[in-house]
C-alpha cells in the first residue's frame, strides 16, 4: 500500500498486546484488500521482536522450512529447534516475541491440528511468557472454525478480535485523494466503496472516468476480475453465487425475487444468503420501525459498493468495454451513474445525519418502507422527533412534489417517542443538483424543513 489512513483504534489495541506482561492472542479477520497486512505492519513499527510470516498456498513442509527462515532474521537459535509448530512457537513464545502468522487459513489447510496446538500453548505453555501471537485471515470461513465460533479450538482464547471493514467514508476520500468535487467523490464511493486496495488503484488516475476505465472497464485493468478472485477464493459452489449476488445488484432485493431472477429454489435459498451474509458480502436489512429478527419485509443489498458496480456493469459484458476504449465510461457508464449512485447517496446522508442535525440526539438512523410508502432517510430522538428525508442523486433541481411526496409517506410510519409523548416531525431535502424555487422559498417559511447540498453532506462526512 502506497498509503495508510484510519484504523486508529485498531492500532492502539494491537500495540498495547504487544506491551503487555502476558502471553496475547490477536485474531485479525476479514475480506481480502481490506488492508489487514499493511495494519499489522503499522503496528509494529520498528520492533526488533518480530516474527512475520506470510504463508502461502504450499506443502506443510515449505511452510515450516520458510517460517524458519523468516524467524531467524531475528531469533536465529531457531534454526536449531524441531521444524514442528509446537516446538518452533514455543521457542519464541520463550523469546517473548510478536508472532504474526499471516494468511494463517493457508497453514490450517495443510495442518488442521494448529489451532489445537496453539490452544495448547495458551493452556498450558505460557504463564511465563509475554508474548503475542497474532493470526491473520481472509477466509473468514476458516478463521471462524479455527478461532472464533464457540466450537473452535482457539475460542475464548483471543485477548483482540478485529473483523476488519471497509474504511469511512472520509478516510476512504483521504486515501484516494485528487482534486474531486462532490458530486465526484459520491460517485467514486459509489464504485470503488472504502476498500483501500481498490481506493490505491483508483488513485493513479485524475479523473472519475479515467480511474473506472484504468482499473475496472479496461480487460488488463487491475480490478478488471477482482470481485471473481475474491469470491473464486472463499466459496465452492461460485455460479450458484454469483447468480444470486447478480440479481441483488439488478435491484432484486426479496427472497421471493431473487429466487425468481437466480433460479434457485427458494428452499435452497437461504444457506447461500446466509452464507453471503457471513462473509460480509451481502445484508439484510429491514425498515427501522421493525426488528431484524421478527421483520417479514427484510430487502437484501450488497455491501461492498465494488462487486455491486462489477455484477452490474462488469459481469458477462465480455470484450464490450474494449471496443469504446478511453471512452467507455463516459458513452456506456456515465449515463446510468446518477442511477446506479443514488442507492449509495441515500447511505451517505443517513451517515451524515447526526452530523448535520447536532442540537438533537439522535438514538436510531435508517430507512423505512412499508407497500408503496418508502422514506430515504429515517431519524429517531429522544426529543420526541422524527426526522424524515429524501435524497436524489438526480441532474435536475429537487421539486416541491418531493416535498409533497415525502410529508405523505411520514403520515404512514408508524413511531411514537419513548415516553409516550406526541411526537414533532422534521423533514430534510437532500439533492445533487439543488432546488426548485418553490422548495427554497418553503424552506424560508417553515422551521421543520431544512435543505442539504451533496456539498453538505461529502463536508459533515469528511469532517466526522
């Protein structure tokens, strides 16, 4: 990585294991490029105590010749220890190092007793050691079966758990850089979300159309068949898969649809929602007056703002992008961008709610739905008032009947404040391209109605 921003609290946590008086257990987890690797390299520093290992996909035999090798740049006794995971951790757990064990589901692969013989270790070997083992793992199947469920070996004995995600918003723009208005940076969160591999690669180009085309549309682009490696890596059963997270990114978002659009059957369904649900690549979510568990209208988007853009967009097109060359993302991409944005817009101005409402304490943020009713941008307080907005992501200037539209959907939600009170409603505009006259002169007269710019939203989110 050319560059590392966030992930403050992550660092403290790691750097104060490695200074503490015990033995520690750091469990790091979570979706390739998300920068788990470059974390653990800032939180070392320039430690002289260090183990780092990255493994690879090779014989139990290589593994442990070149964790040998790699070991011994600091602890060279080692090359006189046993080449057997037992011996070779506990010798330095004796040396109190830090043992960072990268891409540790390719070690269980070929040796399924490590997490055995590390609980071991844990139990039994290192009252008197201070050292800290760290594992590290993108297969996030794996490193909850060696690790993390309450069946596994190493379960309880983790002092840190990271499930690492992808960066905020402001962060992520931070990462990127470049001189990009706002309207530009919703866009470029709208494709390339807060994965800082994908931010890096994007970053090389100065324009939007310039960093889709170089690194997604382009068939020698970087990110050009990302999304298929990652998925290709983690799931055994990829084409059923890929259909279903090809109908979420259509728009198909209930059971019913998805297995309609899929052709899946529906009884089959919910293990591979599941399991997408598992591996952070999809969720399910429900309107904000409902509990997720009990809700019987839960609609399923994908998380990750990149697969969403490649199973829309990328996703069986073939050599299509190739034959416009420099101009595919402003002839085939651009028109349908305010669009395919404007689900990832509404997202950014729930974020930025708090942020941009500061005299209320906001309890619950998220959005509502109920029929034909559908409220963008939903906000509970402990006032006693409920926020409601609309967001469009659209060229043309927010009118008054977004207004009119939205005031008749609020009288469909149904919430009433915690104490019983009658509640106040507040209503926000959100808008790409402004507004109407008849909005503005509204907003001047009436005190429960306030407009924000995409300037305003990208300003609160990069500021908080």
């Amino acid at each position: 990585m050319n560059g590392f921003v966030d992930r403050t609290q992550e660092l403290d946590r790691l750097q104060s294991l490695y200074s503490s008086d015990v033995a520690e257990l750091a469990v790091i987890y979570g979706r390739r490029r998300l920068g788990k690797t470059e974390l653990v390299k800032q939180s070392l520093g320039e430690r002289d105590d260090v183990v780092l290992y990255q493994a690879r996909q090779k014989t139990q035999a290589l593994q442990l010749k070149q964790f040998v090798t790699a070991a011994s740049e600091t602890f060279p006794g080692i090359e006189r220890i046993r080449a057997e995971w037992e011996a070779l951790l506990g010798y330095l757990a004796e040396q109190d190092a830090v043992i960072v064990l990268d891409e540790f589901h390719y070690l269980v692969e070929q040796d399924p007793s490590l997490p055995s013989v590390l609980q071991a270790l844990y139990d039994h070997e290192l009252d008197d050691s201070s050292a800290t083992i760290v594992l590290v793992g993108s297969s996030i199947s794996m490193m909850e079966e060696a690790a993390l469920l309450g069946n596994s070996p190493l379960y309880g004995r983790a002092s840190t758990k990271l499930d690492i995600r992808q960066l905020p918003f402001g962060a992520a723009m931070e990462l990127l850089g470049g001189e990009y208005t706002a309207v530009e940076q919703v866009v470029l969160w709208s494709i390339f979300g807060g994965t800082p591999y994908y931010l890096e690669e994007a970053a090389t180009a100065e324009t939007v159309g310039g960093a889709v085309f170089r690194t997604v549309l382009s068939q020698h682009g970087s990110l050009h068949n990302d999304p298929d490696y990652v998925l290709r890596m983690e799931l055994t059963e990829p084409t059923r898969y890929f259909s279903i997270l090809e109908a979420i990114a259509g728009g198909t978002t209930t059971r019913n649809e998805i297995a309609q659009v899929s052709g899946i059957d529906s009884n089959q369904l919910s293990k591979y929602l599941s399991r997408l649900e598992r591996l952070r690549l999809t969720e399910r979510h429900v309107p904000i007056t409902e509990r997720k568990e009990s809700s019987r209208h839960g609609r399923y988007r994908l998380l990750d703002p990149m697969f969403r853009f490649w199973f829309r967009f990328i996703y069986g097109t073939g050599t299509r992008y190739e034959e416009f060359g420099d101009t595919a993302y402003e002839t085939l991409i651009e028109p349908e961008i305010a669009d395919f944005a404007s689900s990832e817009f509404e997202r950014l101005c729930q974020r930025a709610l708090r942020d941009l409402y500061p005299e209320r304490t906001i309890t619950d943020v998220g959005q509502w739905w109920y029929r034909e009713h559908e409220v963008d941008v939903v906000g509970f307080t402990t006032g006693g008032t409920l926020i409601a907005g609309e967001c469009k992501f659209q060229r043309s200037p927010l009118g008054y009947d977004a207004l009119s539209g939205l005031e008749d959907h609020v009288e469909e939600l149904r919430w009433t404040p915690r104490d019983g009170t009658e509640r106040a409603e507040t209503y926000a505009l959100f808008s790409r391209s402004g507004f109407k006259q008849s909005v503005e002169e509204a907003a001047t007269e009436r005190k429960d109605l306030r407009l924000f710019t995409v300037e305003d939203v990208v300003s609160s989110l990069m500021q908080g």
